[in-house]
C-alpha cells in the first residue's frame, strides 16, 4: 500500500509511524499532587494552585500507549530535543462518518471526497503487517512529543513504518494546509435570498450575518 519499512538504522523521518507512545491524560482541574514534605502526602488541587507554586510539582496521571506519526519536519527531526507526533487512531473514531468505511464504494467516497474536505485528519489505510487491521487516520488535532533520544535508542521496538514517497508528499501538504487555514463561515458573503437557500439545506439554524436579515 502507501507504506515503506525503514532500516531500523534509518534516521526519523516526518512521515514514520510509530506504537506504543505515551499520551498523558490529565485533568487539570483535579490533579493528584504528592508534597515533598517529611511526611509525604497526596492531594488534589487545581492546576492554577499548582501553577503558583512557580516549581516542579511531583503528579499522578494517566498514560495510556497510542500510535502516532512524526510531524517534525525532517530537518529538524535530527536535532530538536523532543519529537512531535500526531495521534493514530481508527478511522471511525477520529470521523465518526468513517464508519461505513468497510464498504469500498463509501471508503472510495471518503477518501477522494471528504479528505479534500475535512483537514483535521490524513486517511490511512490496512495494513495488518503494522497492526492497521481496520481503516486509520492521523489526526491533526493531537499533537504529542516524545524525547528524540528516547525515539533513537528505541526505534527498532517503537517504529513501525514509513509513508511512502506519494503519501509523505501528500501528507506534509495536509499538515501545512491544516496549520494555515483560515477559519471562516462560508455563508457570509451571500445576500438575503441566498442566505435564506443556504440555511434552508442545513438541518440546524445559522446565525445570520447583519446584511443577510
């Protein structure tokens, strides 16, 4: 398919694939902090309290192993002191609409249609060889960075493959696109009539803009 298997000496790459990378899940709100003092004890305080304190604070949080795809660009993937990835994860979960993905007539909608569309996230397909055994996607949306040195030391166990050539090329546009779009409401340059059109064919109502009431 679209992937590549790199030598495990290969150096990272935007683009390669890797399992099992930490995602930290916190509530900031709610934070189980250890004191330091002679009797250690645990509490929950709020990140803000925390943040006061202007010093590291020992904390318990969730970390769960995900699969994730280097963003750094290659120039610096050699250098900068962490990684930044994008998380992995089934095509349905990140577009909910992706679950009839298992039928090729709507996979093949989706992906030459909606992946023009939708930015957030960059399709990937099976490959039971890397554990993709059902339809993914990266999704821009959650960034993660690991230590490069760690990803060095460990890249034989953690990566597991590459985009090929047409995909890295593919995917590195999607990036871009992604970090420099500008948000806007497509309907705001309509007149009245053609306001009134648009919101016809949306199932919910729109907030017109000034000149279209």
């Amino acid at each position: 398919m679209i992937y590549d298997f790199p030598d495990p000496q290969a150096l990272i790459r935007q683009g390669d694939i890797f399992q099992r990378i930490p995602r930290v899940e916190l509530d900031p709100a709610r934070l189980l902090v250890m004191s330091d003092s002679p009797q250690p004890k645990t509490e929950v305080l709020d990140w803000l309290k925390i943040a006061a304190r202007m010093e590291r604070t020992p904390a318990l949080v969730s970390v769960r192993p995900v699969y994730a795809i280097v963003i750094t660009q290659d120039c610096d993937a050699g250098r900068v002191e962490d990684i930044a990835l994008c998380e992995v994860d089934r095509f349905d979960v990140i577009y909910p609409a992706g679950k009839d993905a298992r039928y090729p007539k709507r996979t093949m909608d989706l992906i030459t249609k909606q992946s023009r569309i939708n930015l957030k996230w960059f399709y990937l397909p099976r490959e039971p060889r890397i554990g993709f055994t059902v339809p993914m996607a990266a999704d821009f949306q959650s960034v993660l960075h690991v230590s490069r040195a760690y990803l060095e030391q460990n890249v034989a166990a953690l990566r597991l493959a590459r985009l090929n050539q047409i995909a890295d090329e593919h995917f590195r546009e999607r990036l871009a696109e992604y970090f420099r779009r500008y948000p806007y409401d497509e309907w705001y340059p309509l007149d009245k009539a053609e306001f009134e059109e648009y919101q016809r064919s949306k199932p919910e109502p729109i907030q017109p803009y000034p000149w279209q009431e």
